[in-house]
C-alpha cells in the first residue's frame, strides 16, 4: 500500500476512534472515497478489498460443505477446510487435496503462530479484567478509561483525607 494511502486510513480510523469512540469501517471508507485519492489508489484499494473478500471465501468453507452427503461420508478429516494460504507473503490459496506435506506443515506453523498471538491477547485482556473488575463491580456503567483511571488512583498513595473524595468524583 502507498504510504500516503496508507497515512490517510490511519488518519480516519485514528480520529474516527479518538473523536467518537467508535466507528464503523463503511464510514471510514466513506470519508476516504470522498477525500482526493488518485484512480491509482482507488484501484489499489478496491483490490486490497477484493483479495480479503477472495481470501475469506477460498478458505472460510470445510471440505464437508462442498462435497454431496456420500462423499461426506468418505472424508477422513470433513472439519478440514477447503482451502488454505500456504504463502502469506504472496497470498497463495491451495486446496487442501492438493498440499504437500511441507504446506500442511507450513499451514500448522501459521495456525501456531496465530492462535498463540490470540492467546497472548486475551491474557492480557483477561489480566487487566481480573486488575479492574474490584471497580467494574461497583461502577457496571463506566467505561474502561474511566475504570483504569480509577485504579490508577487507587493504586497513588493518599498524602490527605480529601485526596480519597477524589477517587471517587
């Protein structure tokens, strides 16, 4: 992707998330179609789309699903899926009959290296809930930042009485 492309999504989605807090990826693209792309970077764009499209519909269907109930039956392994990237880099798309032993090793290593980056998240995810819930328990209606700001405060120690109503206001 070109860097000013580039540049400019990051500039929607950043104030798009630090103005409302929240956004939905249409109004982002809305915002960048309506900016002054080239047709270059249009192009660019529609085919970085198409591909995560094409991506997702060759490797998102089982081998169960695209076969008749017989040769279902016939599959040793039907939760398979039909296809998977066996180059990240150029995007290469295989049907699982067709790999070899080292692209079923290579999609495993893939499928390694994700679930383990997903599990490092939702560790963190599950450490700062576990950190924040004393507060979330007593304040089910705040948001996150103002949560963790409240036991950030917790946490500073107390020079005076009145710095306690503080934590609180």
């Amino acid at each position: 992707m070109t860097a000013r492309l580039n540049s400019l999504i990051k500039t929607l989605v950043h104030d798009e998330l630090h103005v409302v807090g929240h956004f939905q990826p249409h109004n982002v693209l809305t915002k960048l179609f309506k900016s002054d792309l080239t047709e270059e970077e249009k192009l660019e764009l529609a085919e970085k789309g198409a591909i995560v499209l094409i991506k997702s519909a060759a490797t998102r269907g089982t081998m169960a699903a695209s076969r008749s109930s017989q040769e279902q039956a016939d599959l040793l392994f039907p939760e398979l899926r039909e296809a998977y990237v066996v180059d990240t880099e150029t995007i290469l798309i295989k049907r699982t009959e067709h790999l070899n032993r080292m692209e079923f090793l290579t999609i495993i290593e893939i499928r390694e290296q994700s679930v383990a980056a997903d599990q490092r998240h939702l560790d963190t995810l599950k450490e700062a809930y576990a950190a924040l819930k004393p507060y979330w328990e007593g304040n089910p209606d705040l948001n996150y930042e103002q949560v963790e700001r409240l036991y950030q405060q917790a946490r500073q120690p107390i020079e005076e009485p009145a710095d306690l109503l503080k934590i609180f206001a």
